[in-house]
C-alpha cells in the first residue's frame, strides 16, 4: 500500500498543473455557458424556437447534443455535454499513456517493475489516478452548472455522465498503450477513437427522430455507438436516468480487464502490434532531412489523414441523408428553406462544410505534431547527430515546416475523396464536386498558422514548442467553434484562426481572412527561419 501510494502521489505530482487546467477550465465552461443561455434565452419560448431550428438543422445537431426539451437545464445539456465529454475524453485517453506506454518508451517503466512495486502497482496508480481525475471533472462540472443556477439534481446527473464517459476513454486509452509500441501512436489511436466517438454520437442526434413538436429528437442507432451518446442517454434534467452511466464505464472496466491479460503475456516495453524491424543500410530515399522527417511522422500523418477520411465519408453520408429528409419531411419550416435557398446552397453543403472544420483542426494537429517531433528529436540528442554531417539547422527546420504543409494539405485532401465518394455513392447531386474540394482547401490557412506559431515557439523558447502548440489549438477550437455558446465577445473569438476560415458562398468563398492568416503563418515561418540561424541544436 505504500508503494502504491508513493506512485499514485508521483502521478498527482506530475499532473497537478495539467490537471488542474483542465478542471477549471470544464468548471469555467459550464458555468460561462448557463450564464449566457439564461441571459440570452431566458425565456422557455426563444428556447423553444432555437431548438425548433436545431431539429431542422442538422449541422447544428452535429456541434451540440441530443435536444430533449426547452427548459433551462435541459437546453444547457444540449448545447454543454458532447464537448464538454469530448474534453474529458481527451485529458482521460493523454494521462493513460503518459503513464503507461510513454513510461515503458523512456525506460523508466523497467526501473519501476525492478523494484517492490513490480509491474502490477504502477498499472493501479495510473488507473486510480485517471478515476480521480474523472470525479474532478464530475465535480467541477457539477459546481459550474449548479452555480450558474440550474437545479442540483440534474446537475449530478450531468456530471456524473461526463465523469463516467472519461473513465471509458481512460480504459480505452490504456488498451491503446497495448497495443501500439509508442506514445504517439497510442495517443493518435486513442485520440481518434475520442473524436470517432463524437462524430457518431453528432451522426446518431442528426439523423435521429424529431417529435412533432419539434422539441425532442430520439437518437438513431450510430449515437449507441459512442460511450458520449450513452451520457446523453441519462437526460440529465428531464429524465435523470442513472442506467446509462453503467454503460461507459463497464467499458472502462472491460478495456483495463483486457490490459490485465495482455500486460500478463508480454514484456516491458513491448506491444501487441510490434514495431517492424530496421534495416542495416538506410535506403537512398533517406538521404534528405524531408525524407527523414517524413519516415519520423508517417504514421502519425497516415492516422490523420484516415481521421480526414472517416470525417469526409461521414460529412458526405450526413449530407446526403439529411436533403433526402430535407426533401421529404413536413416537418421542416418554410423559413429554414428560404434561409438555405438565399444562402444559394444546399443542405448537404451546409453540412459539409460544419464538418470540414473538424477535419481541419485534424489538419491542424497533424502539421503541429511534426515540430512537435522535431523538438523531441532535439531533446532526445539526435537532431545534434544530423545537423553534425553537412546540413544546416535552417534546413533541417524548413525540413519539418515542409512536412507539416504538406500534411496539412494531404488529410484535406483525404477528407475532400471521403466527402466526394460518400455523395458519389448516394448519388447526391446537389453538392457539385468542385464545392467539396473548394470546401477543403479553405480550411488550410488556419491549420498553417498552428504550423508556424509552433515552429517559432520552437526556435525561440523551445521548453514551450509542446504545451505552446497543443494549448493553441485547443483554445482556438473553443473560442473559435463554440465562443457564441459561451457568450464570448466578437473580440475574444476573432482571435480564433478557426473563426476566419473562408466560407462558401454562392459567388465562392470569400478569402480576405484566409490570406490574412497566410499573411501572418508565412511571417511566422520567416521568424523561425532566421532565427534558427543564431540558434544552437540542443539549447533549452
């Protein structure tokens, strides 16, 4: 028990300021966010309107959640519990390999299983950990709705839910750590499978059953495929039903079961999909710092570009499915038509493009992990092993700033031949090649500033390249996707490179806020580069 203690105190320790940020900050959100809903619709009729345009609008139902009624709690449920689940899922899946398979690839894990604590203690301090985490987030999620007003019940009911779905990506995240022989493939495997959770939980709400009233949606069958559709399933405020947290985390407890045999059946530092042996000669191909850092990051580009895909085929499919609804169902307002009919589109476009802002913050995250890897090819000592022979630190850099635009401009493409096979199939016309791919590539200028703002981070004040680069884009996606939600100023949310994203128009899209961000990704970039000059490989 001491031994166990002394872990699990070394985990508080190491965690305590990550932890810390990503309480407060749901905490924050949930109590920011029922602030504005009460002061913005304050009253039970404008909520039923609102909601009334969610049931019609599809795209609207793929960012929020389930709509279950027009009261206070049960319309800050809607609009709260998927991103804020989606938090917890992240912080749950990075702390499980941060203290498992990030620990076994720096060999610290096999000093630990030397000593008295063995190899089974570390594997309870980490899941206790996580469970403690989890009923953090519970907890702060709890104080911030109920501080803001809303009945205590519901209340525990909505925290409760989030809590458990972390603990299922907790679980998820350890299996993860089985599985894959680094840390970047387990948190990219672990992280996808948060985000595939999230999108069919938003498929399942957008395709599920609207009420005549218009006030209540039931699921369809994709959201019982996500533990963060089981969450909603409690109905938190007008049901309170208490079953479906079972679901999640008996999910949980079957992932960390499953860690339990496979852990028994193998050796430290090993994985169930085990690392391809190396060759003795390097190919030619490999005589370049580009192709170098495309062997260091292809299998981290090739998860994101197959998360691009996944996003694509679903934006396609939801498109199409919902103007066939579109097309068919009484249901469906005359101003909802006019809106879409003036905006010179159609649904599916509308659709696409909500979608397409997912696959570009995975566009984003894909070009930012290749500075990140290159700062950790720096600390590791390597980096000072290549710019040794004749290259230059400048190159080596613009190396790695090459491969992320690139990437960024390959998981695109790879959600634009999802989007196009998906309308192809369903044989959807109303969304004209052409505007998939336009759709697209006008999500690249902001993916390429959380290039270039790493990159200068990089060369400036390394320590900061990884917290700089993650803390960026995370709160480019809250401020900038979901700022209206939380009352947030116009101010506050234009800083979000999310917020100046080009969108489609009937005489195309308008790029003045994408060549601004160009504009300034391209000076950042300059910065770094020069910079680097006067720049020693290894400096803290």
């Amino acid at each position: 028990m001491s031994t166990f203690l002394t872990l699990y105190r070394q985990r508080l320790r190491r965690d305590r300021w990550q932890l810390a940020i990503w309480v407060i900050t749901i905490g924050l959100l949930a109590l920011l966010s029922v602030t504005t809903i009460l002061k913005t619709y304050g009253d039970e009729a404008s909520r039923a309107e609102v909601l009334r345009l969610a049931t019609a609008t599809p795209a609207i139902l793929m960012l929020r959640g389930l709509v279950r009624g027009a009261s206070e709690g049960a319309f800050t449920f809607f609009a709260l519990f998927a991103f804020i689940s989606l938090l917890a899922g992240f912080m749950s899946t990075f702390l499980a390999v941060r203290h498992s398979r990030a620990e076994e690839e720096s060999g610290r894990a096999e000093l630990v299983s030397a000593t008295p604590a063995g190899r089974w203690t570390p594997l309870a301090a980490t899941v206790f950990h996580g469970l403690v985490a989890n009923v953090f987030i519970a907890v702060a999620l709890f104080l911030g709705l109920t501080s803001g007003g809303l009945e205590p019940s519901g209340s525990l009911v909505a925290g409760a839910a989030a809590g458990s779905v972390g603990i299922a990506f907790l679980g998820i995240g350890l299996l993860s750590a089985e599985f894959m022989s680094t840390s970047r493939g387990a948190n990219g495997i672990a992280s996808a499978l948060a985000a595939l959770a999230y999108l069919l939980r938003g498929f399942g709400d957008a395709t599920g059953q609207v009420s005549q009233d218009g006030l209540t949606i039931t699921a369809a069958w994709p959201s019982w495929l996500s533990p963060i559709g089981w969450g909603q399933q409690t109905f938190a405020y007008t049901g309170n039903r208490l079953w479906p947290i079972t679901l999640p985390l008996a999910l949980g407890a079957a992932c960390i079961a499953a860690v339990l045999v496979l852990m028994s059946r193998r050796d430290v530092g090993a994985s169930v999909v085990a690392g391809r042996a190396s060759r003795a000669d390097a190919r030619a191909s490999l005589r370049g710092p580009f192709s170098l850092a495309l062997r260091l990051q292809q299998g981290a580009i090739i998860g994101w570009c197959l998360g691009g895909l996944m996003t694509g085929l679903l934006a396609g499919a939801l498109g199409s499915a919902v103007q066939h609804a579109l097309n068919g169902a009484p249901s469906i307002t005359s101003a909802l038509r006019a809106m879409i009919q003036a905006r010179g589109t159609s649904m599916t476009q509308l659709v696409i493009s909500v979608l397409f802002e997912f696959a570009g913050v995975l566009a984003a995250a894909c070009c930012l992990q290749a500075i990140i890897r290159l700062r950790q090819e720096e600390t590791a000592g390597t980096a000072a092993l290549v710019v040794a022979q004749p290259l230059s630190r400048v190159h080596l850099l613009a190396s790695f700033l090459a491969l992320g635009a690139v990437s960024v401009v390959l998981v695109m493409a790879f959600a634009a031949v999802g989007a196009w096979a998906s309308l192809a199939a369903s044989g959807d016309t109303s969304s004209a090649v052409t505007d998939v791919w336009q759709t697209a590539a006008d999500q690249i200028p902001a993916a390429l500033i959380y290039l270039a703002l790493p990159a200068a981070a990089f060369v400036l004040w390394p320590g900061s390249t990884m917290p700089l680069g993650w803390g960026t884009l995370i709160l480019g996606v809250m401020i900038g996707l979901y700022g209206g939600m939380i009352g947030l100023d116009k101010s506050v949310r234009d800083l979000s490179p999310f917020t100046h994203t080009p969108v489609p128009s009937p005489s195309g899209s308008d790029w003045t806020g994408g060549f601004w961000m160009l504009g300034i990704a391209g000076a950042l970039t300059a910065v770094a580069l020069i910079a680097m000059r006067r720049r020693e490989i290894g400096d803290a």
